[in-house]
C-alpha cells in the first residue's frame, strides 16, 4: 500500500518486541518519494547499545528513539538519537524550546553513569538478558505454558510472551503470580481484539532485573518452576510465595555496573 499513498513518515515501534523488524526493506520502499522511518526503540535500546539486537540506524532508520529506563538501565526520560545532519536543527528546535521548558538537569548525572556503565559491561549484560529470557521461555514452553515464538527460539530481546488465554486470561494470571511475588504483565497477542485490551490473552515477562542480580539460566528454570506450580499446579500463591523469597533471597547484589562488576 505504501507506493499508493506515499506516506512521509512510517512509525515502527511495539511493546512486545520479540524480534527485528524489517527495517531495511522498509526504508527501501519509502525512499523512493523520500519517506521517513522512524524506530521506536524504547524497549530495545540498551540491546541495540550492547550489540544484541538491529541496529536501526545502520538499516536505514532516520530516527531512533528509546528509553532510558527498561533494557538502557537508566533514569526514566527518553533519548533521540539520528545520523543525518539535516535532522539536527528540526528536531532539536521541535523539542526544545517548542515541546519541552526543561531537560530536567537532576537525571543528567545519573544518564552520564548509565551510558557509561553500558559501554562497560552492555555487551555482557545485554548478551545475558537475551539468554535468560530464551532460557526462561523454553523452561515454560516446556512445562505446559505455551510461550510465542518458539520457531525462531522465543525470543530476541529482554521478552518473553505466553498464551495464557486457557489459564484465566492475561490480566487474572498476572494478579494471581503477583500474589507469590511473581511480577509480570499482560499483553494483547495477535488474535486478541483491541476491545480485549482490559482482559488479553497474553501475559510479558521480562529478564531485565533477574539478570541484573546476577541470575542465569539455571535460576530461569527455578522461576518456570514456581510459575508453573501455581498456573499449572494450582498451588495456593501464598504457599509458592515463601519458595520464591527462598529463590531471591541469596541475589541481593547489583551486578553490571561500576560497583560490583560481572557477576562469577
């Protein structure tokens, strides 16, 4: 449809981000009148600095864009970034002054520390996250979860998604493992209506935060476990909740930063 209606600028962004988009061929398309694309890469953007994931920019994104919380490791505010020069004043014009009065100085410390701490360790901390979530997916693919993906390994990213929809819906199981201290989030899958936003089918987990502590694989298949055991199992989450503490209680070291390094 595009060569039909030539759009200027094509948005690509996704909160469940299990694999690179086709940014390539995209852009080829739309360059032919001059078209824009735009990456939002809120989610990936500690994976792409850490080199675990597409780099945008270099398939022929105009503009990236992420966070700097969630994979990145930093204080909540957002990041641009672009190659092209012509894009400098525009864009900066448009945010500052026009959109935004302040680029709020209290986090820029802490945003210096984080990049900095990416350069140092990203490629491992980020190289970890990957294997813990396909770890973590298998484990409960494996155990009767059924998790998306499986074709191409589960996953790329920080994410894994799983079809709960036969085990109460998204929303009811993540209520449910939020009362063993299991925290996750529901997520619409692709045959979900958009009316089912409330009460979708799938439930995203993420590795971000486990495997800062210093979990690996091996821990991923304990989390499954315990997962299991109150979905599958129907154990009381109450009972599981003591296990999980059990699980977390000997991780209590931050790890990929300047602090503590690499974890043994």
């Amino acid at each position: 449809m595009a060569p039909l209606v030539r759009p200027k600028l094509v948005t690509l962004g996704l909160s469940m981000t299990l694999f690179p988009q086709p940014v390539q061929e995209m852009k080829s398309v739309v360059q032919e009148w001059g078209g824009r694309v735009f990456f939002d890469g809120a989610h990936q953007a500690g994976l792409i600095a850490g080199g675990q994931f597409q780099d945008p920019l270099a398939e022929g994104a105009d503009v990236l864009t992420g966070s700097a919380g969630k994979t990145f490791g930093g204080p909540q505010s957002g990041m641009i970034l672009w190659n092209d020069p012509e894009l400098t004043v525009p864009i900066t014009n448009a945010i500052f002054p026009v959109l935004a009065a302040t680029h709020q100085v209290s986090r820029v410390a802490a945003l210096a520390v984080a990049a900095a701490e990416v350069i140092a360790f990203g490629k491992e901390f980020m190289a970890q996250i990957v294997r813990n979530a396909r770890a973590l997916a298998q484990a409960l693919d494996q155990r009767g979860i059924p998790v998306l993906g499986r074709h191409k390994h589960y996953t790329a990213t920080q994410q894994v998604i799983a079809d709960v929809g036969a085990l109460g819906g998204g929303l009811a199981v993540a209520q449910l493992l939020a009362r063993a201290n299991l925290i996750a989030n529901k997520n619409l899958l692709p045959h979900d209506a958009p009316e089912d936003w409330e009460r979708p089918s799938g439930l995203r987990l993420g590795t971000i935060e486990v495997t800062r502590l210093g979990m690996k694989e091996k821990e991923m298949a304990q989390i499954a476990e315990l997962i299991t055991r109150v979905l599958i199992g129907n154990e009381a989450p109450e009972s599981v909740m003591e296990d999980v503490v059990e699980l977390r209680e000997p991780f209590q070291t931050l790890y990929y930063c300047f602090d503590h390094g690499l974890p043994t």
